[in-house]
C-alpha cells in the first residue's frame, strides 16, 4: 500500500506512512468535533413527601443519542425551570420566592453546582426566567403574582439586584381577559425573553390572552411598556419562540392547545398576528379528561415547529412552509407521562422529553427532512422533571 502511495501523491519510500498517519489524525479529529458530549440540566419540582431533591445532571452523547444516568447535581427547593448565561458557566433557576445562580463546577465527583447567589422576586415564585444575550440582566415570570421582574447581573455572572417589578395588572383594565372563568380573571405571566437584536423583552400572560412588550435598556438597566401582541381570546399565552431569522413569533395557547403565528417588526417590537393551527384534533382531546399545552421549540433550521401535549402525553411536530405557515405532520407519543417540558439540542439531530408524572426523560431522533421524531429506546429515570436545558 506504501509503494502506491507513493506513486499516487509522489512521495519519497519514507514519506506514505507519514502521509496515512496525517490523514488518519484529520479524520478523527472530525469525528471527534463530530461527536460531542453536552451536559444535561433537570429543572424539577420538589413537593413535600416528592421523590425529588432539586436540579438534576446527565451527559449526552450527541453521536449516538445515548442520555447517560441523571445524578443530583445540588440540593434545592422548586428548581422548576433552568437557564443559562450566554458565555459563562453560570446556571440560573428558580426558587420558591425567586431566582438563584449556580457556578457549574468544570469537574466534580459530588455536586456540579455550586451556588453563588439568591434573589427574591418581589413577587413569590417564579415560572419561567432568562438571562438577556448581553449577559447584563435576567427576567423572571410570576405566574401567580402576574408580574414580571428584571435583575442585574455582575460581570461573573452572578445576581446583582432585583432592580423592578412589573405587574399586568397595572398595564390594562380590565388586566384579565375573563374568557376562561378561573384561569383568565386575573394576569398570570408565564415565560420571558427577548428580541434577537436585545433591544425588546416579551411576557405571554396567560390571563391576559396578551403578550406584554417591553422596551428593554439592558445598560440602566430598565423595562418600559412597549405595547401587546393580542393573542386569541380564551387561549391562553403560555411560551413563545422567535424564528432563527428573527421575522416570525411561534406563540403557544395553553388553553385551545393551538400555535400562532406572528409577523415580528424588529423596527418597533410589534407582533401582527396570523395563522392559528391546532396541536391535536378535537378527537383527541376528546379521548383524554385535561389536555393543556406545555411547551413550544423550533428547530434550528427554522423548518419545524414543535410543541408538547399534556393529557395526550405527546408532542406535535409542525412543518414551516416558506411563507412561515404551519402544517401539521405528526403527532407522537413521549412514552411517558405529563410532558410539562422538553428540548432540541443544538444541532437539531435529537429531541429530549421530560414526562414530570412518569419521572422520566425520553430521546428521540429528528427526521432532518421531515421533521418528524423516532423513539430510540433511550430513556432515563429523572425525578419529577418539569425543565431540560442543554449546556457544554
């Protein structure tokens, strides 16, 4: 093989073995970035007599889509839902009357956080945070308290301050939109995030049937009402995501199980509304005694939509057409049960679902063309999880 080389590449009798090495070490080093091993973070919830002790860490074979044992990663009340800092190894949760921050410790054998901070919200518990992609603030949702809250962060990432608290009650009379008696008489915001230039945050209130706008000064730091994306009467505003290009809001409605479909204007922050599509047929929700939408995702590509079924125990799998309309292709099973959360990895290959009832999590492979989701007989046991959050 050497002499063949050498003819081939015209290389010295010395020179082909040193030629098969290199090439050999240029093809593992790319399965090598191929392959990646990505942390796992369990948000769970904790109640009294519960099989849960706080935020749970599993790592994840992005090769292969093996979810390797979930251990305890740091002892904790209501870690309900995860976020991480854009560019530090810093996990934010939150807390029975607020938000914390955790060091993610590079290597440990016992605890893999550790933490470095907690804020009170102002407003009792938290439903949903993010930190800003400038690193500079973090926003927390109060679902019953129907606010939501801005902090400053420090340079290492920590919690400075809560510097506001917003309520929706003061933004609008009447604040709820009493469609759905005992779930829409009063404001319950229920995620926050931001625009893909920073310059916008947004909060779905459920109560509401809106999705507050605020004009956002990350430097101040300060939230200013901007306006309202006005969502279906009696549907509910759960959680909502951004199209990778910016110009698209996938809004999730609780309530009717349904997706909308929003215009987004980078200039001034506003939401036009357009399509709503149904998650599942009235026949299968009829099949079922509570059905409650949970959770919504887009794929990196910006080509699917996905969204979580709770009751059905499902996730529904949309495809985008080119001009940002969703059609339904699938809707499948999580084998578990109660899927209040999941997640798509980076690369968009693998989808992690969390069943909260069952205690487990379950990954599926992502079809690249279509969209749709392969069970692969992956399934660990996770303690009550109601959050899945990616990390290096």
């Amino acid at each position: 093989m050497n002499h063949r080389l050498n003819r081939m590449f015209h290389l010295p009798a010395s020179g082909a073995g040193v030629f098969l090495i290199a090439i050999l070490s240029v093809f593992l080093a790319g399965e090598t970035l191929m392959a990646e091993t990505l942390n796992v973070w369990f948000g769970t919830t904790t109640p009294r007599g519960g099989v849960s002790e706080g935020i749970y860490h599993a790592q994840f074979d992005t090769e292969t889509g093996k979810l390797g044992p979930a251990t305890l990663a740091v002892k904790t009340q209501q870690p309900g839902f995860l976020a991480m800092h854009p560019t530090l190894p810093v996990l934010y949760a939150s807390t029975g009357k607020g938000v914390a921050a955790y060091r993610v410790k590079a290597e440990s054998n016992d605890d893999k956080l550790a933490l470095i901070g907690e804020v009170e919200s102002g407003d009792g518990g938290v439903a949903h945070l993010a930190a800003d992609p400038s690193g500079k603030v973090l926003l927390s949702a109060q679902y019953g308290g129907g606010s939501t809250t801005l902090y400053s962060l420090r340079e290492d990432g920590s919690i400075d301050r809560m510097v506001s608290v917003m309520e929706h009650s003061e933004l609008i009379t009447p604040a709820g939109s009493g469609v759905v008696k005992g779930r829409q008489d009063a404001p319950h915001a229920h995620w926050v995030g931001f625009s893909p230039d920073n310059r916008f945050a947004f909060t779905p209130d459920l109560g509401m049937d809106k999705v507050v706008v605020w004009k956002l000064d990350v430097n101040e730091p300060s939230l200013t009402h901007h306006g309202f994306g006005e969502g279906i009467p009696g549907g509910g505003p759960r959680h909502m995501k951004f199209s990778p290009d910016g110009k698209r809001i996938y809004l999730l409605n609780e309530l009717t199980l349904s997706v909308s479909v929003f215009d987004y204007d980078s200039e001034d922050g506003k939401m036009t509304r357009g399509q709503t599509i149904a998650a599942l047929s009235e026949e299968a929700k009829a099949k079922e005694t509570f059905n409650s939408a949970s959770e919504i995702r887009v794929h990196p590509s910006g080509r699917f939509v996905y969204s979580a079924n709770r009751g059905h125990d499902s996730i529904s799998v949309f495809r985008v057409d080119e001009a940002g309309q969703l059609e339904l292709v699938e809707v499948e099973p999580i084998r578990g049960g109660w899927p209040r959360n999941f997640n798509l990895d980076p690369s968009g290959r693998w989808l992690i679902a969390a069943g909260r009832d069952s205690h487990t999590a379950t990954v599926f492979e992502v079809d690249a063309k279509s969209g749709e989701l392969t069970f692969i007989r992956q399934t660990q046991q996770v303690p009550t999880p109601i959050c899945v959050l990616f990390s290096k």
